[in-house]
C-alpha cells in the first residue's frame, strides 16, 4: 500500500507481472480496471494501481522503491505526478538505468540471455526500447524474446531458425516451472521497432469444477 506522502519521480521504477490467461496482441500501455482486495477479517476494499497489460500476458506494474520497501503505485498517484503512463515508464527505465546501468548480453545455450546487474530482476529490460533497437542494428530481420521468468530474458535473432524453433518448445515449459518466478509463456517479435506476439501465451490449465 501506499502513504500519503509526496511521489518523487526519482523513486519510479516498475516491474513486469504475468496476467494469466491474456493474450493481448497489440502493444500499449492499458490501464487495468481498479478491483478490490478482501481485508482481515472480511469485508473488501477497493484497489487502483498503475498496473497496464503491455501484451501477450505481460503486464507492467509502476512501482516507487524506498531505502525501506517497495510500493505499489495507485493510479492517482500517476496522476498527482501530472505523467502519462508513456512518460512515466519513460522515468522508470531513467533510473533503472541510473541505480543499475545498461543490460549486458550473454551467450545461454543456442539463445543469447539478458542479463542486469544483482537487485534486480532481468526481465524489466523487456520495456527497455532502446536495448531492443540496438539488438536491431545487429539483426535487422528482427528478434524474437521470451520472458519465461522474472530472472530471465532471453532472446535470438529472428533468421536463426533453429533457435527459434528451441524456444516455441521450451519457453512454455520454462515458464510452467517456475512457480513464484513464472512470467510470461509467450514468444515476442520485436521487428520494425515495434512489438509483436509471434506465439501466444499458453492457455492457463483447466481447473476442476
């Protein structure tokens, strides 16, 4: 939860959360509709963070980080601040680079792994547009990103057909067995300066009536 104190841009930061089940296919930031959460002792109470589906199942969730603890960010905070939420990412990624400088990239079996510095959880580079353009000036054709993990970011070129043809296998088993840390199933396109879902999310398994 949040407290009434003022919000200082320099404490934006987000992270990247599956929403079970989506498969949106366009990228943009979409508000998610306030909802309520169930308090001690019953009863509800209603919740509206700054949390926006980005597609596939991702969705971003706006964050401000204290020396304390981390809290959510309440949509009318965003507004308090006077940012969009294209602005307000915008912020994010500024400090994530100031607190944690620029992901580095390493070989990971046939694919290339995402990697930040230790703190943090490498799957926010996702949202970093500017680390994708430049994988684009290496692969034109374009590249294909998966997240299966909070911890991990993985991603191969596009022409690489035998890369690719390993992550349509094994995203979705990687991300099926990674209990708290699971993220999102699908494989991404990111071509054209823009984003894509090349395969969509598994379906979240049936459940037992």
């Amino acid at each position: 939860m949040s407290t009434p104190s003022a919000i200082d841009p320099d404490t934006l930061l987000f992270v990247l959360r599956e929403r079970p089940g989506a498969n949106k296919e366009d990228e943009s930031l979409a508000l998610v509709d306030a909802f309520e959460v169930p308090l001690p002792g019953g009863g509800a109470a209603p919740l509206a963070p700054a949390w926006f589906d980005l597609i596939g199942d991702l969705q971003l969730r706006l964050v401000r980080e204290t020396p304390e603890t981390t809290f959510t960010l309440l949509a009318d905070e965003l507004h308090d601040l006077k940012l969009t939420a294209g602005e307000a990412l915008d912020v994010a990624l500024a400090n994530l680079h100031r607190r944690h400088g620029e992901a580095t990239v390493q070989p990971w079996h046939n694919l290339q792994r995402v990697a930040g510095r230790p703190g943090i959880f490498d799957s926010v580079y996702f949202a970093d547009r500017g680390f994708w353009r430049a994988r684009l000036t290496e692969h034109p054709g374009g590249v294909v990103v998966a997240a299966p993990r909070v911890d991990a970011l993985l991603f191969a070129p596009a022409s690489d057909i035998a890369a690719v043809g390993s992550m349509r296998q094994g995203i979705p088993r990687l991300q099926a067995e990674a209990g708290d840390y699971r993220l999102s199933s699908a494989l991404y396109l990111f071509e054209d300066d823009r984003w894509s879902v090349l395969q969509p999310a598994v379906p979240a398994p049936a459940t037992a009536d």
